[in-house]
C-alpha cells in the first residue's frame, strides 16, 4: 500500500476493510460516536434552522423514502443527508477531534442514517461503514491541518464529504476504481468557510457535505468517472486548499491505527476552544462564595486559535454566543455550566451574564495549549481568584463517562421525543451492532402525530 497514492490506498483500504479486522476498542468508541451523535441530531432537530430549510428544499425532494431524525417529515435520502447533518451540528454539542478541529461523526452519521432509513442496513454494517468514513475523513484532516483551517475552510464539511463518500460508498459495495471515483467527486464538491459560524450557514456546511458525499458514492457506483487524484494531484483538493501539507499522514499506520480512539465528546454546546474556559470558571463558582454583582474583572489566557475563533463580544444572535470567549467565562462564573440553555437569547440578554461578559479580557497566550487556560477574577472585595486548567473536561485525558454521554443524550431529545422513547433509543444505541434493521430505528425518532 505503501508505493499507491494517497487517494488509491485509501480508496483499496476502505474496499478491502473487513469487520473482523476492526479491534473491539474501535467497534466500542463507534456507539459511543454514534450515541452522542443521535442525541444531537434529536436535540437539534427542533430548532429554528432545520425548520427553515425544511420548509424551502420540502418541494424539491424527490419520492420520500426516509425520515428526517427527530422530525415527522419524510424527504428522499439525499436531502434527509443535508437535513440531518443541520439538525445534528446546529447546536455544536456534536464530538470532536482535537486534532485537527473536525467535527467527524456528523458527516458520516448523517448520510448512514439516510441511507439507513431508505435501505435496509443492520446496525454492524452501519457502524463499519461508519467507523471507515470518520478515518477517511480525520487522516485527510490530519494531512492538511492547520495550514487549511487557517486560510479560512471549514474543515468539518471540506473533509466531511470524504468520509460520507467512504461511509455510503463501502455499503453500496464499490469497487476500488470506483471508491477513486467517488473521492475525486467529493472533492470537486469539497466547500465551507469559517466565515459562517455563529449563523445558522455554519451547520448547513457539514449536511452539504454529507449530501454531496452521498452523492459522490451513486455516481461512482454508476461508474461516472473523475479524476484518479482527487487528493494529491497538483490540481487536487490538498494541493488546492491548503499551502503546506504532509500526505504521509494519509496512510502512515492505516488499518492500525484508528482516529476514533481520540475522539472527544463535548460537555458544553458551543465550539470546543472555549470549554477550557467553562470547565474552569465553573470550577471557580463550585469552590468559592461570591455573587455574579461582586466580580468587578476576569482574565482568562488562552490559546492564540481561541481570539482567532471565539472573540464574539457583542452578541445579537444566539448562535453568535456559542463562539464567544466572553460568553463562555460568563456562564461559567455565574452558573457553573454550558448547556443548551446557556446558548439561547434569554441567556445572552441576562443581566448578570452580561454583567460579568462585559467585564472579561481575553489575552492571547502562545504558552497555553488550546486545551488549558488561566483565569483570574477579581471581586469587590478585594480577592482575586486563581486557576489554571491543564487538560479540560471532556478531551481524552478526561474524557466523558457513557453515564454522562446517557445524561446529555437525555437532556437534548427529550426536547423532540417522549421521555419512554428517550431511553428506548438510547438503549439501541449502546447495542447498535445487534440492531437487525437501522430504519426501524430512524422511524421510531420520528414525534407521533399530534
């Protein structure tokens, strides 16, 4: 494999890839990716953004054949891959991976469960087929990191389309030749710009992707051809998009190593450079006294990326809030945590939060990781409050217990499905690999009729 491009021995990997090869380590981390991502796509499936486009695409679709998540409205799969991929990222509560800032399970998930609810897949298929797609897509993230997020591409949905394409590609059962094919089609459709976070564009970014790899994957399987360099060529996405690059990350231990195995899950729902802020301003509420009225300053260091992403002070859209370090030490300080509710526009228009935002200053610190931060606060009576964060909840030093994942899974599809069907989808999702047909399970996610 070693002597193939970068594209062709990923494509060969992805088509030769058995089930009996993947370690149970890598089949666990799989539930649990596809756990937390069902929690978001239920809890996000109510919001504001999915209805819109619901509303505008619903005449466009063709013959309905799966249901949206969470949702009653049935599209075809194409457009339930876009619309999934909304709903699932709109409120940022989805994984990560801190290597190259990807929001991995929400491309792939949201084109297999189309797939899924329009085609009969059992629950070990899906999660391979899954588990394949997160790979491709974080070694081509690995392989272009930072030089690509840093010249402005949304690096969840220009990566994404390449693992939905390996994710639907592998259970349409394409040949080699044709899994080429279907990366040189994802990446001539490979697009988003950071320039749209904090706006309801941002979760668009990641179901396009999904969509257009799914797409990628019939026209290859109906062998329409593309260029056999979709990565490397000169004039091929890496090349194209991002100025240095290292393609030896594309295939350096491919097929033993697996990037699902640093994966993290979010505890807050807003953009993962400000959760060290969160964790530890909360940290500061739970050990000391004091009122939000008394904190008369807050500085927190943080990493360069954070101000590059985060530095939304004045705030006029909820999902603004979400990239905000400003924000983020506010609720922290006053209280003690970043759920859905922190992000809503009750919360950014609270007084006492915005009584402590306006009172945060946020230094650019080259010292401090992207995983840390420092923080003082000084109060009215004349303590200053200390504390630094050396890894922050929820990365893989302290990563999320399936309890809590079950609790955050909880707390956002209750927002969409009764309490009894919570928990009977949330049981699924922890024996996703016995489950004989996903698309019963894509339909029980839909609300009964009022």
């Amino acid at each position: 494999m070693t002597d193939q491009s970068p594209t062709l021995a990923l494509a060969d990997y992805v088509v030769q890839s058995q089930p009996e090869k993947i370690p149970t380590a890598v089949w666990e981390e799989s539930r649990r990716a596809v756990h937390n991502y069902l929690g978001c796509a239920l809890g996000g499936s109510i919001e504001s953004a999915l209805d819109v486009a619901i509303k505008v695409l619903m005449p466009f679709s063709g013959p309905a054949t799966t249901n949206v998540l969470g949702r009653p409205e049935r599209f075809d799969a194409l457009h339930a891959a876009l619309l999934n991929g909304i709903g699932s990222h709109v409120h940022e509560y989805d994984d990560t991976l801190p290597s190259n800032y990807i929001h991995p399970s929400v491309p792939v998930a949201s084109a297999l469960f189309a797939y899924a609810g329009a085609n009969p897949v059992n629950g070990r298929d899906f999660l391979h087929a899954f588990i394949l797609g997160f790979e491709v897509e974080a070694r081509i993230g690995d392989a272009i990191y930072p030089a690509h997020y840093d010249a402005g591409w949304h690096i969840t949905s220009t990566t994404g389309v390449f693992g939905a394409a390996a994710a639907i590609g592998k259970l349409l059962g394409l040949t080699t030749t044709q899994m080429v094919w279907a990366f040189g089609l994802a990446a001539t459709q490979a697009a988003g710009v950071r320039e749209m976070f904090g706006s309801m564009a941002k979760s668009w970014q990641p179901g396009r992707a999904a969509q257009n790899g799914y797409t990628s994957a019939l026209l290859a399987q109906a062998d329409f051809t593309a260029g056999e360099h979709g990565l490397e060529g000169p004039r091929g996405f890496i090349p194209v998009t991002a100025a240095q690059y290292d393609l030896g990350r594309i295939t350096s231990n491919l097929g033993t190593e697996f990037a699902l195995m640093r994966n993290a899950y979010k505890p807050y729902a807003c953009g993962l450079v400000v959760h060290p802020a969160i964790d530890g301003c909360s940290q500061i509420r739970a050990n000391h006294e004091y009122s939000p009225e008394q904190i008369e300053a807050v500085r927190v260091r943080v990493a360069p990326l954070v101000l590059d992403l985060c530095n939304k002070r004045d705030l006029y859209r909820e999902l603004q809030s979400k990239y905000s370090i400003y924000h983020a030490a506010a609720i922290g300080l006053v209280r003690g945590k970043g759920g859905l509710q922190e992000f809503t526009m009750a919360a950014v228009q609270d007084p006492l939060l915005k009584h402590v935002r306006d009172r945060v200053t946020a230094i650019a610190d080259p010292g401090v990781t992207e995983d840390q931060v420092g923080i003082e606060v000084d109060l009215k009576d004349r303590r200053t409050l200390t504390l630094f964060v050396e890894q922050s909840l929820g990365n893989v030093h302290r990563p999320l217990s399936n309890a809590f994942l079950d609790e955050k899974f909880r707390d956002q599809a209750i927002l969409a499905l009764p309490v009894q069907t919570v928990e009977a989808l949330m049981g699924e999702c922890w024996k996703f690999q016995a489950c004989a047909d996903v698309g019963e399970l894509v339909r029980r996610t839909a609300p009964a009729a009022v």
